[in-house]
C-alpha cells in the first residue's frame, strides 16, 4: 500500500514559505540598512562623549543614523581615511549673513552662523529673507539697539544694525519709552529670536536700570542675553571691569543666563581679569559664558558711540591705531572727524589688543569661539581653521579635542537655553543632526588677511549641512541651499524647515 503525499508536500510547502520569509526579511534589513551617505574610514571625534575613533558613519534623511567600526553600506560613499569627522562649527556671532560670507563660512568649517550679539532689525524679515536661501543654518536673537532706536522715533535702515552716534543713542530713555523697548523685544521673541542681543556700548544713555529691565525680558521668557558690554579700557568710570560688573549684577538680579561677547577686545590688557570675574561668579551659580577671536585687531562702525569723546584714553590707543579695511589707510584727527561726523557708514579697523593677550585666552577653558564675522576683518572667512591651526598644531597650547570642543559643544550647549532643536547640534552621535565637517588636521589653515579679508580657508575636504554636501572635495557645490532657521521658543518645534 503507497503512503499519501500530502504530509511531506505540506512540510515543503511550510519550509518554501518559511525561507521566502526570511529571505524577505534579510532583503528589508538589507534596505534598511543602505545609507544616504557614508563617510567612510575617518577619525571621528565627538567632543561630549569625548570618542576618537576610526569609525564609519551612516546618514540618512540628515540625520547621523549609525556610527560603527564594521562596514557600511551607503548610495554615496565618501573615503575619508586621515581626516577628521567633526561636528560641523557653530558661530553665535556672525555679523555677515549673505551668500558670499556663507561662502568663505562653509570652507572655514561652520555649519551654523547666527546673529546673536546685537541681533536683527526685525526677526521676521530676517527669517523670512533667508528661507530657502541659505547654504548654512541661521538664526538671531533680538535686538535692543534696534528696539531702542524705534521708540526714539529713529528706526534702523534696512541692511544696517548700529545706530549713528547721537541724539537716539546718547539719551536717557523715559519710562514710556523703556516700557517700548520692552514690548517691541518680546514681540521679537515672540518672531522667534533666540535671546536678547544687547549691544551697550552702542547706547551710551541707557542707564544702568534700563539695562536691568532689558535682562528682566530675557528672564520672563527664560532666554538668554548676549551682551556686547558698555566700555572697554581701564579707565573709570567705565572700564572693562566696570562693565564686566555691570552684566554680572544684571544676570545675579534678573536671573537671566548671560554671554559675554569678544572678551578679548572689550576687556582688552585686562581679559584675563574679566575671565577670572566670570569664574567667580559660575561659582557662585550664576549662568554666565563668553567668547573670543584670534585676531589682535576689532572692527566696528567709526560713527557709532564707540568712538564719542573720550575714546582714545579709554583703549590706550590713538588716531594711528585706526585702519579703513578697504584701503589700508591709517587715520589722522582730521581724518577721523570727517568719517565720525558722516551719516554714511564706514567700518574701521582698530588695533588695540596684543597677540599675547590673545593667546592667553583662546585655550582658557571657559572661552568658546566666535567670530564676530564681518567681510571687512579675516575673522569672517578664517577664525576657526586659524584656531586649529595656530593654537593646536603651532603652539600646542589646545589639543585638537578641545578646540573642537569650542567650537562645536560649548556653543550647542549655550543654544540649548534657547531652543531644543541644538541638542542634536554640535554632537557627532546616532541621532544628531547630520551637519558635519571633514577636515585634513595637518593642512587646515586660514588664508584670509587684513589685505585680503575673503580668502577662504584650506583643509576642509567636505562640509555636510543636514546631510547635503556643500563643500564636496575642497570644492563649493553650486545651488544647494539646506540651511535652515533655528529659532527660540517663540515658534513651536525650535526650528522652521
């Protein structure tokens, strides 16, 4: 008698399914696992987790979706064997925001450049001129100078951030018009400004209270203030101590966090003093940061009330150490006064700090660095590749950790009091945004000079901006524009699309 069929054909039916199954399975996992992008063979230096590492990293949808020692699998693989995989540089203080700025700023590494020490005219224009424009992340807090000059009835122009020295700026504001100032920096707050940007020596007649009641905005809002301080110097009343004092009460009073912009020219032959002030005073609990450039000269406007009567003898410095950038001319009294008393605006130049000073403060490990990017001054184009290569691998003063350290986790960290959306910043980890720098640590180098401001800096190799090249071997990549807004608690998420 023959045996049925029907039990092993159901067995080899079951076995057929169960393998098609699995083969199914391995083909999904397989998919899943092919990455946009893979950077391949790099050592990839993460400054809060503090790996360094030859690892490969995956991204996907502009995010960091793995990072490993096994092989990947991507639509594009970059080899990025002997360079460094970094988080991409993050600038709280970027003045210039067109295009070519952006430009020199993508070679120099930076993936983020906001607008933070005195802020935009008007937050919604800003973010809205720059939506779908922009080849690297934006942002601004709001701006005092700005706010002040509308409630004296002499609004900024468009395209310009500082007042003219005069009436507006050299006044006491009334109580009205404080109560102004006030409303129009929480509307601002409300566009999604990231903090309040405070430039004080721009406004000599605000009063010490008024600058209180301005702090006391960014404190209702738990946002922070970036301050540019009232003087510079060692001469009082007024000196850099003096000010430094000034934003310190004003943080301990309101409560508001605080970062104290350029500290080594507005504290000058006295930063390390002023850094010792702000030592204190963390110690003591108050949130208090700051920042610094490597270059011994500043820039700002020649009619703004930085330069009112009493200038030289408070910065130790005089006609000759003032420099038009465009021509390389050195200023005479007479020379001075006509640019001063103009109502046409002229940046300058001004050679008051020494390379010592500046070297004793870029490795403090309290000082994070920003440019202060104008295009008239090479800190625009060359401030974070100089960093790494004077300062890590010249004088050995910073290892490369901790320069990416500044550059990268220090100033994501101090956005965080302002948006949610930096926790994924300034980070190379599964999960981060995928804005990140691929950079040679022998030859990176800036190029850019007080002749020649624009020369953008060597070494990058690649510059991912949430996952989209913009710098694709040493080269710029033409019409791409993934930058996007990163905004404070006024908008819903911490960032606009």
């Amino acid at each position: 008698m023959r045996r049925p069929l029907v039990f092993p054909l159901l067995f080899l039916f079951q076995l057929l399914f169960q393998l098609l199954f699995l083969l199914g399975v391995a083909s999904t996992i397989a998919c899943a696992q092919q990455y946009d992008l893979v950077l391949e063979g790099g050592r990839v230096i993460d400054p809060e987790t503090r790996l360094d590492a030859i690892r490969n990293v995956g991204i996907r949808d502009g995010k960091i979706v793995r990072i490993t020692g096994e092989p990947l699998s991507g639509r594009r693989m970059i080899h990025a064997a002997g360079l460094v995989v970094a988080p991409g540089f993050i600038d709280l203080h970027q003045h210039a925001q067109g295009l070519a700025s952006q430009h020199v700023k993508a070679f120099d590494g930076v993936t983020t450049a906001l607008e933070m020490e005195i802020g935009a005219r008007d937050v919604t224009e800003f973010l809205k001129s720059k939506q779908g424009n922009s080849l690297i992340h934006y942002g601004t807090t709001a701006s005092y100078v700005a706010a002040r000059a509308l409630a004296f009835g002499a609004p900024l122009s468009e395209g310009t951030i500082l007042p003219k020295s005069g009436f507006a700026t050299d006044q006491a504001a009334t109580p009205e018009q404080i109560q102004q100032i006030q409303q129009r920096l929480r509307d601002q707050l409300d566009a999604g400004a990231l903090g309040v940007g405070m430039g004080i020596e721009y406004v000599p007649g605000a009063s010490r209270l008024e600058v209180i009641d301005m702090f006391r905005v960014a404190a209702e809002r738990k946002l922070p203030v970036y301050t540019h301080m009232r003087s510079a110097g060692r001469v009082d009343p007024g000196s850099a101590i003096q000010s430094t004092e000034e934003v310190i009460g004003a943080a301990a009073i309101t409560g508001a966090s605080l970062h104290i912009v350029h500290i080594n020219s507005t504290c000058l032959r006295d930063s390390l003093e002023c850094l010792s002030m702000i030592e204190g005073a963390r110690a003591r609990g108050l949130d208090i940061t700051t920042e610094a450039y490597p270059y011994i000269a500043g820039m700002t406007a020649i009619n703004s009330a930085v330069f009112n009567p009493g200038w030289r003898e408070k910065q130790g410095i005089d006609y000759s150490n003032l420099v038009l950038p465009d021509t390389g001319e050195h200023l005479t009294k007479e020379r001075f006064d006509e640019l001063h008393n103009s109502s046409k605006p002229q940046w300058v130049l001004i050679f008051s700090n020494t390379q010592q000073v500046v070297d004793a403060i870029i490795p403090n490990p309290l000082v994070m660095i920003a440019s202060d990017g104008l295009e008239s001054h090479p800190r625009n184009a060359g401030t974070f590749s100089r960093v790494i290569a004077q300062y890590v691998r010249e004088k050995k003063t910073l290892t490369l950790m901790e320069a990416l350290r500044k550059m990268t986790l220090m100033p994501a960290q101090m956005l965080e009091r302002s948006t949610p959306a930096a926790r994924r910043k300034g980070r190379l980890q599964e999960g981060a945004d995928a804005d990140i720098v691929v950079f040679d640590p022998e030859t990176i180098a800036d190029r850019s000079t007080f002749q020649k401001p624009m020369e953008h800096s060597v070494g990058v190799h690649y510059l991912l901006v949430a996952g989209t090249p913009v710098i694709d071997d040493e080269k710029l990549v033409p019409n791409v524009f993934p930058g996007q807004a990163i905004t404070g608690s006024g908008t819903a998420n911490g960032s606009v699309p």
